[in-house]
C-alpha cells in the first residue's frame, strides 16, 4: 500500500483520480487543495470518510505548508493536478495562472526535492513527481497531424503557455538534479463533476434550462474528447509503470467539432425530453476566442504500446452518461453555481 499526494484533487479530474485510488485500489490519498472556485469536496463525498483518505486545504505556492504537510504525512509519491484550467479566465486575467501554475509547481518541486533527498534509500527509489499537464502546450493544428510527445511546444494562449513552462519545470528538476519524473499530456477531458464553465457542462446546463448555447464562431474548431474516467485510469497507470524522465500523451483518439459536440447533446436532449425538441435551436453563434486555436489531435500510440493503455468510453457512450449525470444531480450543480457551496467551504475550512 502507497501514500499518494495529490494536488488540485477536489477539482474535475483530481477527484476522479482520488475515487479511483479509493475505490478500486489499497492505496492511501492525500489531497492538498485550495479550494478555489473551481474545487469542490462534494465531488468527494463517495470516499472523504474513509479511512484511507486525508484532506489538506493548502496553496501550492505556500513553501512552509506544504513541506509541513510532507513531514505530516511522509508521502511516497506525488500526483499534481492543481492548476487554474480555464483559458478563457486566462484570457481576462492571466495572473492567477502564473501564480499557480509556474510558481506552485516550482514550489512544489521545491518541496519534494528536499523531501526526495532525505529519504531512506529504498523510498528515494520508489519515489515519484508525476505532473500532470494538458496537449494545448503544443499548440494549434491545422486540418492534419497529430501531437506526438516529440511535436516542439507552442503554446498560444495564457494558460497553455503556463502549463508549458511548469512542463519545463518539471524537466528540468529531473535533469538537474535527478528527481524522478513524469509527466502527461492529455486531451480535452468530459464527464461528471466537471465545472460548468466549460463547453460540455456549460451546454447541457444551459440546453436543460432553455438558456442560449453560446458557441464561438463558427463552431468549427475541434478538440480530442477524453471520458475522465479513462483519463484517471491513464494517470494510475502512468505513475506506477511510466518511465523516468518520459512524456506520455494521452488522448481518446476522439475528435469532433464544437458545433457536433453541441449537436450529440442536444440530440440526447431530444430524446430524454422530446416535449422541448430541437434544443439545437438554442445554439447561438457568439465572437470567438481571441487566438483560439483551431484544433487539437492526440496520437496516444506511446502509451497504448509500452503501457498498454486504452480508452474503455466512446465518445457516444461517455457524453451520454454525462448528460444523464448532471440531470441527476442537480443539487452538486446548485451548489457550485449558486455560492452556497463557498459559504460552507469558508464556515468549515476559512477563507
Ligand atoms: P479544475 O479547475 O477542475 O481543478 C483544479 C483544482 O486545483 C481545484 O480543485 C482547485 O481548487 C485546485 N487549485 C487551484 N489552484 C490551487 C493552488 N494554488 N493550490 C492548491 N490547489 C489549487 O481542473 P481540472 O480540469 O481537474 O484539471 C486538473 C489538471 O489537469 C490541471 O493541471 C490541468 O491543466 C490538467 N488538464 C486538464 C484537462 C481538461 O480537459 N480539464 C486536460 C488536460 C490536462
Ligand atoms: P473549453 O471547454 O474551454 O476547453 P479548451 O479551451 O481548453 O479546449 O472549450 C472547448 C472548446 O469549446 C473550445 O474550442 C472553445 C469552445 N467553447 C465554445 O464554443 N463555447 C463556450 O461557451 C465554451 C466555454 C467553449
């Protein structure tokens, strides 16, 4: 059985990932979160009492708390997941993304490097930093191609450029100084527990409530889908058989336009509520992104061939339980949109 330290895990994909390792393994989780607007403990209800889990409202870029909580609890390995994920915030306020993103990993780094160093012998080997990071630090593609782990980063916009410079962080505290790392690039992620500020969640709320459906442009830009599940599943795995110093991209080998994404869900919609058919008559074309890369293609063959990892959702699978899951909880939805929820986080954890 492993300690695992997992940063940003009440966000959408920590908490698949601490459900995971709950659920469907021995291990013990650690889960050092700020609780910013986009993490939420509800997401974690399943599993907080168990036994095996801890929790630790903390920043990233806080030094002494952090290597406090390492001393406390004498991890044997690092997930980092925390991050502010939204480009369009990064877009009207880039500054939070420096903060957390370079400065928190930086620290973080910091923090498990000399925590790594003083470890027995046996742990130091076991020992891992596994950052986790997105395909947008490579950049936009045109209608051809795939990013590779070799493809060169370009990063467009705020966020991407800030999760490209934390990859470039994490390279280099495992060239200089040997910490042992990986790290994963994915692809779009979907599914439950996903803030609704984000295309899929946005438009099924949205769709549900008979609000506009506000795509950008002309809904043409596409982007590789990835079922969170299946992502989780790829980091676990990555983490215990991932190679040292590697890369490894992840993506469902999935890609759809915005406007067809919008489309299959307004299509289950449809279904499950024909007396409000076609809510694709709520699709409204709004001023696009600024910069807005045009697409993202994942090619996945070199997780696929040395870890054997595959995707167990399609796409049509993996939306459909999605939209069925936010129809059936619409009280995790009322409290993330409605500030309650901040309330009872600050009333429990402070401000
Ligand atoms: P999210 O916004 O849902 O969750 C981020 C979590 O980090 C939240 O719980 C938040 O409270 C926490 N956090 C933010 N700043 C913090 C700080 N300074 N200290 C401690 N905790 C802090 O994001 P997500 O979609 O779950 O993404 C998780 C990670 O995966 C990110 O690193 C993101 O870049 C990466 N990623 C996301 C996607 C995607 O499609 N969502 C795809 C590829 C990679
Ligand atoms: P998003 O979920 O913000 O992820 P990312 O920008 O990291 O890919 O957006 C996915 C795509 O959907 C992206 O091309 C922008 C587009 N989009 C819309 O068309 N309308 C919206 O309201 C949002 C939030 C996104």
């Amino acid at each position: 059985m492993k300690k695992i330290l997992v940063t940003g895990g009440a966000g959408f994909i920590g908490s698949a990932v601490v459900r995971q390792f709950i659920n469907d393994t021995p291990h013990g989780v650690v889960n050092v979160d700020k609780l910013t607007y986009s993490g939420n403990l509800e997401s974690l209800e399943t599993v907080s009492d168990n036994s095996r889990y801890r929790f630790e409202k903390a920043d990233i870029c806080d030094i002494e708390a952090i290597s406090a909580i390492f001393d406390r609890h004498e991890p044997d390995c690092i997930m980092h997941l925390a991050a502010e994920s939204h480009v369009d915030r990064s877009i009207s306020g880039p500054l939070e993304f420096m903060q957390t993103n370079i400065l928190g990993t930086y620290t973080l780094l910091e923090a498990s490097r000399n925590y790594w160093q003083k470890l027995p012998e046996g742990k130091r080997n076991q020992f891992r930093f596994h950052h986790i990071s997105t395909d947008e630090v490579y950049g936009s593609l045109g209608d051809q191609g795939y990013f590779t782990e070799d493809t060169p980063y370009s990063p467009n916009s705020p966020y991407s450029a800030s999760k490209a410079s934390s990859d470039h962080l994490v390279r280099a505290w495992h060239h200089t100084y040997g910490l042992p790392v990986v790290t994963t690039n994915c692809s779009n992620n979907y599914g439950p527990y996903h803030f609704p500020e984000k295309l899929i969640p946005l438009m099924i709320l949205n769709a549900l409530q008979g609000k506009p459906l506000p795509v950008y442009g002309k809904g043409e830009n596409v982007r590789d889908w990835l079922f969170v599940e299946d992502h989780a599943r790829a980091l676990r795995l990555v983490l215990e058989k991932g190679r040292i110093g590697e890369t490894y991209n992840v993506g469902g080998r999935c890609e759809r336009s915005n406007l067809d994404v919008v489309n299959s869900i307004c299509a289950i919609l449809d279904e499950l509520f024909p007396g409000k058919a076609p809510h694709a008559s709520l699709i409204a074309f709004v001023k696009d992104r600024p910069g807005h890369d045009f697409r993202y293609a994942i090619d996945a063959s070199k997780i696929e061939r040395e870890l054997g990892w595959l995707p167990q959702e399609t796409f049509e699978s993996g939306i459909r339980k999605t939209v069925e899951w936010y129809i059936d909880n619409p009280e995790w939805v009322n409290h993330v949109t409605s500030g309650s929820y901040r309330h009872w986080v600050e009333e429990h954890y402070g401000k």
